[in-house]
C-alpha cells in the first residue's frame, strides 16, 4: 500500500465518522415534536412512558422544563409517526454514507 493510498483510506474513514456524527446530529434536531405549545424530544422512553399510561390526559416535561397538558392518543400517534419516518430517514441515509465508505 502506498502512502498515497494509506492517507486517501484515512481521509475516508474520518469523513465517514464526520458525515455519521453530523447525520446524528440532524436526526436528532428532526426528532423533535412541537405539541401544544412545548417541545418534545421523542425518545423510545418518552413513547413507551406514553403509551403504558392509564389516563387520556396527563402533563409530560418537554425540553424547556415545562409541564405541557397533553391528550395520550392524539400525542402518541403524532410521536409515533414523526419517530417513524425519521428513523427511517436516518436508516435511508446511514446506508448511504456505508456505501460511499466501501467505494
């Protein structure tokens, strides 16, 4: 292997674990849900938390620290879809990123 070789395969793999971190980075800006005036980061915790709860009302802590009324089914379908499409995204996107680093 030349030297010329070693140092492109460094440069590969740093900008992969560059392009993954910053990918990690927005996925996670993306797994935020507005609702009812708070903002909520959705966590597989938060959902299951959410979707064990006897009651149709309770009050969850969004990011800011405040107590948001919310309504159960109306916020877990919200958070489930959002959580869906954009782990999906992020699966779409992760391949990507392998595929260019075997190249």
């Amino acid at each position: 292997m030349t030297p010329d070789q070693l140092t492109a395969e460094i440069k590969s793999a740093t900008d992969y674990q560059t392009n993954k971190r910053l990918l990690k980075e927005k996925i996670t800006a993306d797994l935020h849900l507005a609702y009812n005036g708070g903002l909520f980061l959705l966590t597989p915790a938060l959902m299951a938390f959410v979707a064990t709860w006897p009651d149709q009302d309770l009050f969850l802590e969004d990011v800011y620290g405040n107590p948001i009324p919310v309504q159960r089914d109306e916020f877990l379908t919200q958070a489930q879809e959002q959580y869906h499409t954009v782990m999906n995204s992020w699966h779409i996107e992760h391949e990507k990123l392998r595929r260019i680093r075997k190249v």
